[in-house]
C-alpha cells in the first residue's frame, strides 16, 4: 500500500533539488511500474531494461512533474514500454531479413501463473489482477490509476480472475 | 479462487526484480554519506565557531564607522553606506532594477568616488543614461549638515566630471528644507519615504533621525525586492539542479556504456555464434546502428560503438552546457528587461527543448548545429519577452540555413517537426 503524501512530497522535494528522495519514490513506485511495463512487453528481460529506462527519464523530466505521481510515472512506464515494444517489433523484421532469428523463450519457470495472466489476460485486466490482488490497492485507486471507473475495475477484475481460473484448470486437465 | 490469488502472492515475491542498484548507478545518486567522524566534525565546529566570530567582529566594526547615505536613483534606485574613510561598507538595492545594477559589481571597501564610477559604468553598459538629456539623482544624508553639504558636494562633482550636466537637482526641495529646518538631504529622504510607505505624515516623518527613516525606505523597498530576489535565485537555483541532473543522467549512460562495452570486449573471444553478439549490440546499444550483414570483424564493430558513443557524449555535454548558459542568460535577459518597464513577471518556463533524439547515425555537424538552435529558440519563445522576438527571428534564419543542410529523415524526425510548430504558434501569437 502506498501512502500518497509522502510520495508526493518526495516528488516535490527531488523537483527542487533533494535527490535523497529518490529512493523513496523508487521504494514506492517500482512494483507498480514494473507490473505496468511488463503487462506490454511480457518479457521480464525487457521490462527489466524499460524499468532503468524509467527512472532515469523521471529523474530526467522531474521538473515536469505537478501532480499525481503515480500516474505521471505510469504514463512515462506506459509510453517507454511501447516505445521499447516498437522499436523491437522494427528490429525484428530487419534482423529477418537478413539472418534467421533464434526464436526467445519468453517463459518464466519460476512464477508459472504470473507468466499465464500476462498471456491471457487484456493489458489492464493484468495490471488491476497484480494490484488488487497482490499489492492490496483499492480498487478506486486502481481506478483513477488506469482512467476506468471504480465499478469497471472490480468488473474487469472479476472477469479476468475468472478467466484465469478457467485457463488453469484446462491446463491442469491437459497435463 | 483463494489458492488462486494466494499463488499470484507468492510468485509475485520473485517476479518483479529490485533494480534499485542499477538505476542508482545510472542516474549518478549516491546514498547520503555516513556522518562525520567526531574528532572531524569538532574541528568543522570550531573552524565554523572562528568563523562566525571573525565575521560578527567585522559586522561590528563596520556598523560602527559606518554614518553616512547616498542615494543613487537612475531608474534603478540604489544606496550606499559610507563610513567616516569614505569606504563603501554597505549597498542596497531600493527596487527591482536596482538589484540588476549591483548584480555584478562589487563596491564594498571601494572609496565613494570609485563606487560612482564604477556604478555610473555599469548603468550605461546596461542601457541607461544612453540619451543627452538623461539625468540621475544624488543625494547623501548624515546627521551632520556641514558634513552633509560637503559629502553631496563631493559626488556630484565625481558624477558631474563623468558626464556633464547630469545630475538632476533638488533645487525644489532646498526652500521646504529651509522652512522646516532640516537638511536638504533629509528633505529628499523624507519626501522619498513618504512616497514609499502613504501612511506616514511629514510631522512624523520629522521626528524620526536619519537611520529611521532609512529603514522604512529600505524596508518597504525590500518587500518587493526580496520577493523577487528570492524567486530570482529560486529559478537560478533551479536551473542549475536542472543542469546537474542532465550531468549526472550523462555520467551514468556513459557508465552504463563503458560496462556493457567491457561485458562484450570479455565475452567476444568465447563467443561461438556472432547472432549472439548482435543481439547483445542491439540490446546494449540501442542508439547504434549497424548492419549485421556488413559486419566483417567483431572487433571492428565495437571499435565503431566506442568511437560512436564517445563522439554521442562529447556532444551531449555539449548540449547540456549550452541549455544552462542559454537559459539563464534567457531568463536574466527577460527579468532586466520586464524590471525595467515596470513589467511584475519573473517567472522561470523550464521547458522540454533540450531533448537527444536516438538518431541512427552519428550526428553531422550541420544537424548538431539544427539541434543547439532548436533550443535556444525554444528556450526563448517560452520565456518570451520585449526584445526577445529580434533574437527568435534571428536565430531562425540561421535555423532555415541549416536545416537545408541536413538529410531528409532528420528534417521529418518528430522533434524537428514539433518545434516547426512550435515555431508558428509563436509567430501567430505574435500577429495577435
């Protein structure tokens, strides 16, 4: 859970100089941001690189900042993943072109039903699944996160739990 | 549905990674350092205890020689303390332009005939007193009249053999002073000072000695210009941090740089398929571009990454010091200009101008050159001013003989584009 005004002030307090405030805001955001960049790129090696990515452009574009931090870093996680996702996809025809591609194995052994959410689920049904569940947000802070309404994200939550229940159980009669 | 989300929990321990480290390096943050050691910090105390003792000492003693005023008023409008060496021991700015005069001079311990030169220079290098019929004030305030007499002698004559015919006098003050039996010196002060504050009354104005009613005058002057002083160092402040961030951002990509590339130097002889390798280069080196089919030696590849980059961070620190020096003097320029005609806005538009684009080649100078424009340009039509217009159009012909100069896919890029738009926004907002 994260308490907003302390993260507001640190972001107030880097703007002005105070780099010590750092710390507190990556403490406070980076499970946030990860779950959000991942949910585009769906590849933990990607994500890992975006993260970076993203802090330094806060650090960057701090005096931009006036409001809502979470949502400020979201939008810089959010446009730096697709950017990422794109150039990559470019690459990848290129790099076809001329020499035949190893195919990647995105696959994360070590946390098996993380790996399915992101295969199956929609881009906010993934991120409202990690931060209702996992992280214990509320959903209206969900809501004003992802710009839904509070009653669409315990819908798409419900439906993605859902949907996720029913993939595991079909895979579990496979296997 | 409960084992379901206890799972999600439990996973999700492992899955999001704590790159705390890296981002820390790349940034160029370091954690706090540990406290002083106690012998260090009592030597810090004490050097600071001398210190303080020593500047109280020469605080003391220039109060207590220190006796008399002058005041300058140009349009900026400043006064100088004067001890009985006729030394400069203090100078204080009575309004906002004022406070540009004194910015860059330093009169303190200088003899008074000295401080008026030197004032009188500065004041014409900043466009005042540019016209014959220009004309200042000066007046000196003592509590010796005799002394007073001569003091206004003595700098009116300094002032007068600079530029003859200068000095505005007081002439339609010297009957009232006779009448009310004061000097003229505090005549001129006390009308000053009744200008400044409207609820004092000249019966109470007479009552109050010298150093009384300076301290209205400065006090009431201070509220603006500490306001704005304030703000001013504030922006100035700002504008710094904004530097040192860029600098630090600059230090950790060239770190981030220098580890991957030794990664790759280690790794290079034990490689067995050169795919490998590039699909490190295109991880690693985003920016760079190359084509693998091309490449004959690995060796060579890297050589041209680190030639590349080198080149990339000369260029970028380049950039980052022409953002600092352009902003402030953009910003400096538009406080002094709008101080000047009675303007109150001394806000600081940080803007998004300095931006790198991730172009895939080296930059060409033509295009290093677009890229400095764009930000002085931009930097200025966001801190738009009187005056600031000639420049932006100055610097936009230089743009257009550019820009002509560099290749297709630079003139299309989304940044160049953008500001292009920028640019006729400003022009329409002109026309209006």
């Amino acid at each position: 859970m994260f308490n907003k005004k302390r993260l507001e002030n640190s972001m107030i307090a880097l703007k002005n100089g105070d780099d010590s405030q750092f710390d507190i805001i990556y403490e406070e955001t980076h499970r946030l941001v990860f779950y959000v960049i991942y949910s585009v790129l769906k590849n933990k090696t990607d994500a890992e690189d975006v993260l970076q990515q993203v802090y330094m452009k806060v650090y960057e574009k701090i005096h931009q900042f006036t409001d809502s931090p979470k949502a400020w870093i979201c939008s810089i996680a959010k446009n730096l993943a697709l950017n990422f996702y794109q150039k990559k996809a470019k690459e990848k025809v290129s790099f076809v072109e001329n020499i035949k591609d190893i195919p990647e194995n995105n696959a994360n052994l070590d946390t098996p039903l993380i790996d399915l959410a992101s295969r199956i689920l929609e881009e906010d049904e993934f991120n409202i699944v990690m931060l209702c569940v996992v992280e214990k947000y509320k959903r209206r802070e969900v809501a004003k996160l992802f710009n839904l309404s509070t009653s669409g994200v315990t819908w798409k939550l419900h439906h993605a739990l859902e949907k996720l229940r029913r993939e595991l159980h079909k895979e579990n009669e496979k296997s | 549905m409960r084992n379901l989300k206890k799972q999600l929990v439990k996973e999700s321990k492992t899955f999001v990674p704590d790159l705390k480290d890296q981002i820390y390096q790349s940034i160029g943050y370091r954690k706090m350092r540990p406290k002083l050691s106690i012998k260090r910090s009592l030597v810090y105390s004490l050097m600071l205890s001398i210190g303080l003792i020593l500047s109280l000492l020469t605080f003391l003693n220039l109060q207590s020689v220190s006796n008399s005023y002058v005041i300058i008023e140009i349009n900026p409008m400043v006064e100088l303390e004067i001890n009985n060496k006729d030394k400069v021991t203090d100078v204080s700015s009575l309004n906002v332009d004022g406070f540009f005069l004194l910015e860059n001079i330093d009169l303190i311990d200088k003899k008074i005939e000295e401080a008026l030169l030197i004032l009188l220079n500065e004041a014409e290098k900043q466009g005042y007193l540019q016209t014959e019929d220009s004309k200042l004030t000066v007046s000196a305030i003592n509590k010796n009249d005799l002394l007073e007499t001569k003091i206004a002698s003595r700098i009116k004559e300094t002032v007068e053999k600079h530029r003859p015919g200068i000095v505005r006098s007081h002439d339609e003050w010297k009957e009232k002073a006779a009448e009310l039996g004061i000097s003229l010196g505090k005549m001129v002060l006390i009308n000053q000072v009744m200008g400044a504050d409207s609820n004092l009354t000249i019966e109470e104005a007479l009552t109050m000695d010298h150093k009384a009613l300076m301290a209205i005058l400065k006090e009431n002057a201070q509220t603006k210009v500490e306001k704005f002083k304030e703000q001013y160092r504030k922006n100035l402040k700002q504008l710094k941090n904004e530097y040192e961030r860029n600098q630090k951002v600059l230090e950790g990509k060239r770190a981030i740089v220098e580890n991957h590339l030794e990664t790759l130097k280690t790794i290079l002889s034990s490689l067995k398929k050169p795919e490998q390798f590039f699909r490190l280069v295109d991880r690693f080196f985003p920016e760079f571009y190359y084509n693998p089919t091309e490449v004959s030696n690995l060796w060579d590849l890297l050589e041209s990454i680190e030639s590349y980059y080198e080149e990339y961070f000369v260029f970028y620190d380049e950039m980052v010091n022409d953002n600092l020096e352009i902003k402030i003097a953009s910003y400096r320029a538009k406080v002094h200009e709008n101080a000047k005609n009675g303007i109150d806005d001394f806000n600081l538009v940080l803007d998004d101008a300095f931006w790198l684009i991730d172009l895939p080649n080296k930059y060409t100078k033509a295009e290093k050159d677009v890229l400095k424009l764009i930000n002085r340009i931009h930097v200025l039509i966001n801190n738009n001013y009187r005056g600031a217009s000639e420049k932006i159009s100055f610097l936009y012909k230089e743009y257009l003989e550019k820009i002509a100069l560099v290749s297709e896919d630079f003139r299309q890029n989304e940044f160049v584009l953008n500001f292009e738009q920028v640019y006729r926004d400003f022009l329409e907002e002109s026309d209006l």
